[in-house]
C-alpha cells in the first residue's frame, strides 16, 4: 500500500485506546466535561498498550550494555529488540542503522553533525524548526515555500541543477506539515535529489503516526521521527538509514558505550576507537524505556491495520473541514488546496478573533485542548498568514489583545485515539463561539488569554 493511500472499502475501526481517554477537567461556567485532547500534532497521548508494556517490564529494569545480572541481559536483550522492532516497522534496508535519540530534532541534529564537511542542504522554508535549523553551520539553500507538490519538485529540481554535482548534497523535507497536515511527494522528492546525486532524509514526526512509514518504498535515505508523537510519550526518537556517513563522523556525544577501546598515550593523552554500530552515537545509558515504548507503539499501530486506521482519520478530517466550511468567519489555511491528500492537522484563523483567545475559550469553557501560535513553524504560518514577522511577539505569542485580529493561527489534530465525539464537540464549539461570543471574561497574562477570575 502506498504511503499516501488506504484501500477505499475499509471499514472505519474504532479508536484506540489511549491514556486519558476518561480525565475531566473544571469548567469556568461550572461543572465538568471529559478533557477532548485534540493537540496531537504536539504531543500524542499514549497508547493503553504501550503503557501497560511498559509497566509489565519496570520492574525487571537493569542497566543496558554493561551488566552480567540477569535484569541487564534481560534489558539489553528488550533494548535491541526494540530496535529490529522499529527498523521493521520502518521497513529499513539490508544495512541500515537505527539509531536511538530523544527527538526528532535530536535525530535531525545528530545527522547534521554527520554529514560530510563541504555537504550543501536543501531544505524549504515550510519545514518545522526541527528539521529547518539544524544544518546552518553547512551551506544551505532555503527553498520557497511551494503551492503544489509537482511544483515542490521543480523546485528542488532547478535548486539541485544549480548545485556543484562533484560535492555531496542533502534535502531535508517533511512527510506531512505540522502545520497544515497536508502530505509532501516525498518519493518523487526522493527520485529528484538521487537523479542528481544528493541524498534525503524524511522528517516523518507528524507521517509516522497517521500513515505507514517504508524507508525502502519511498527510497529515502534517512528517517527521523519522535515517540512522543507516536503514542510513546518517553522522551525517545529514531534517525535510522544509510550507514556510511553515520560510521564516518565523529560520535554525537562523546563517552562510555560510544567507545569500543580507550587508551592512555605516552604523552597523557588518549586514543579511542569508536564503534562503527548505532552504538556510535548513543553514548550513556540508553533511555531503554523509551526505545522500548517506541517499539510497542510500533507493534500497536501495525497490528491495528493502518487501512483501519487511515480510513478512521479520514473520516475525522471530513467531519472538522465539512464543520469549518460551515463557518464563514474560518479560513483554514493550506499550502496545496482543498484537494490535497492530508493527515489529521487543520490550522486555521477566525475573522475576529485573537487566536489565543479562541483557543482559551475551547479550553475552558469547552474542555478542548488545542494550539495556537507559529508551531515552531514561523515561516511556513507567516507565509500562510500574509503576516510580518515584525508584528509578532517572542516565541510566536500574539501581541493584540483579546478581540483583536489574530497574528497567530489556532490548530486541531487528532489521531488513532480521537473518538467522534471530541470532533463533534470541537466543531459545536467553534460554531457557538463565532455565533455567539465566549460566555467569559478573558485577559492577557504573559502574553497569552487565560480566564479572568
């Protein structure tokens, strides 16, 4: 199956269940409402399963890789399986590496520390900070933002004709946009920068979770993604791929488990032979936990059916655009139109209102947890916006007063574990704040609406 299709006769499966799923929290108008978690794109909750694998191994936790008792063999022995785990989740190749990171951007700063010193970067301006900083001590070309996929590719099509082709390159690109949810041509971006013999790694942080990932179907180089958006929220991430630039570079972090052989020299000084494994650059103790997390997370989604799943989403992303579309004063905001192929994240702005405003009215009067801001995503939402980045505040935190036109754009996203109701709601709520205003007193507190007492 292809990344960016499900078969069409699958039945839409039920949610998942995840953590949380029954926590209430207050109103400001009184009573209680069970809490519609619908900022997923930040931080996904967890798995039931995941949760309940973890526990069932904490008690037998033992140091990784350094231990003869039988707790670390046993958590070694977790620890490398999680990886085969999630490298067959990813569908890697013979020969790839699978390293274990704290993040995505920890997985994408890691590489960036890899590449060859003379590499160029190609990367466009609708990346996620995650994936658009990491490369400026190399020479880097920031690609207008594009407003259609086959335009995205001729972009990056004349970029790299323009290039040295005796250095290496690298592009980096997203699979699905945090902001917009829309889904990137990641496989024809893939043919493009190997015709021209440079490499590409996916940030597949907001992909992984809502489609099925093969590193080998779509011929990217490297991927990178973070658990804490695929239902693990355990502080780990992957960057798995090609081997040979990883094997090349100086370890990540330099210290125990990174090192095969130290020596002192005559001279007081000391030699050390790295490792040529992922070991390379997981110096430390190994977040076990976390890596394992990932893998049950994998293990969950794959045995769930991704046609299940991706037909649920989709039946989630046309309930909340056919509810905006209900709405006038919504514009909700995209790169390639109505039409494109997109996950389940929907950013838009309300004629009127102060995004931080309507996204505290959500929260408390609602019981609905979303976004506002920049997304760590200023350029690609400015862009989208038509806003001068002079009118924004730090950090993307509006500067207008509640009432005022927004600078910011508010987000909803949800995923395997969004029942129908939280979207029902959702949508409700932004009908009735729009027709009817917010039923509470609001102000500004470093720089963001809260309830006023």
């Amino acid at each position: 199956m292809s990344v960016f299709t499900a078969a069409a006769d699958q039945s839409v499966c039920a949610p998942l269940p995840v953590l949380g799923r029954d926590v209430t929290v207050p109103l400001v108008t009184g009573g209680e409402v069970t809490y519609a978690a619908l900022d997923y794109a930040a931080s996904a909750p967890a798995l039931q399963r995941v949760w309940d694998d973890v526990a069932a191994y904490a008690p037998y936790y033992g140091s990784v890789h350094r231990g003869a008792g039988y707790l670390s063999q046993l958590s070694t022995d977790l620890f490398e399986n999680a990886r085969r785990t999630v490298a067959e989740f990813l569908d890697c190749r013979d020969g790839d590496q699978l390293v274990f990171t704290r993040s995505t951007t920890d997985s994408l700063n890691l590489l960036a520390r890899a590449i060859p010193a003379d590499c160029q970067v190609f990367v466009f301006e609708t990346e996620h900070h995650a994936s658009l900083l990491p490369w400026q001590d190399a020479r880097v070309t920031y690609l207008n933002a594009p407003r259609t996929p086959r335009q995205a590719v001729e972009t990056l099509e004349r970029a790299l004709a323009d290039r040295d082709p005796h250095g290496p390159a690298l592009v980096c690109v997203t699979g699905a946009s945090n902001v917009t949810g829309e889904l990137w041509p990641v496989r024809e971006l893939a043919a493009a920068a190997h015709a021209h013999g440079a490499r590409i790694v996916l940030d597949a942080a907001q992909l992984a979770p809502h489609h099925p990932v093969s590193v080998r179907d779509l011929d990217v180089d490297w991927v990178a993604f973070s658990g804490h958006k695929l239902y693990a929220p355990f502080g780990s991430g992957v960057l798995a791929g090609r081997a040979d630039w990883l094997q090349a570079a100086e370890p990540y972090l330099a210290g125990g488990g990174a090192s095969r052989k130290v020596t002192r020299r005559e001279d007081g000084g000391v030699d050390v032979e790295w490792h040529e494994t992922a070991a390379r650059h997981e110096a430390g103790s190994p977040n076990v936990i976390g890596a394992y997390a990932i893998a049950s997370a994998c293990k969950t989604l794959t045995e769930a059916g991704w046609d299940g799943l991706v037909a649920r989403e989709r039946h989630l992303i046309q309930k909340v655009r056919t509810g905006l579309a209900d709405v006038p004063e919504v514009r909700i905001l995209s790169l390639f139109g109505d039409d494109a192929p997109r996950v389940g994240v929907i950013s838009f702005v309300v004629e009127g209102w102060n995004s931080s405003h309507f996204a505290a009215a959500l929260s408390a009067e609602y019981g609905i947890g979303v976004r506002d801001g920049l997304f760590c995503a200023h350029p690609l939402v400015r862009t989208l916006l038509g806003s001068d980045p002079q009118t924004q505040g730090e950090c993307g935190a509006p500067e207008a007063a509640p009432g005022e036109k927004s600078l910011n754009a508010i987000r909803v996203s949800f995923g395997a574990g969004t029942p129908d109701e939280h979207v029902d709601r959702f949508v409700r709520a932004v009908r009735e704040l729009v027709t009817d205003g917010a039923r509470w007193k609001y102000r500004t507190e470093d720089g963001r609406c809260v309830p006023a007492v």
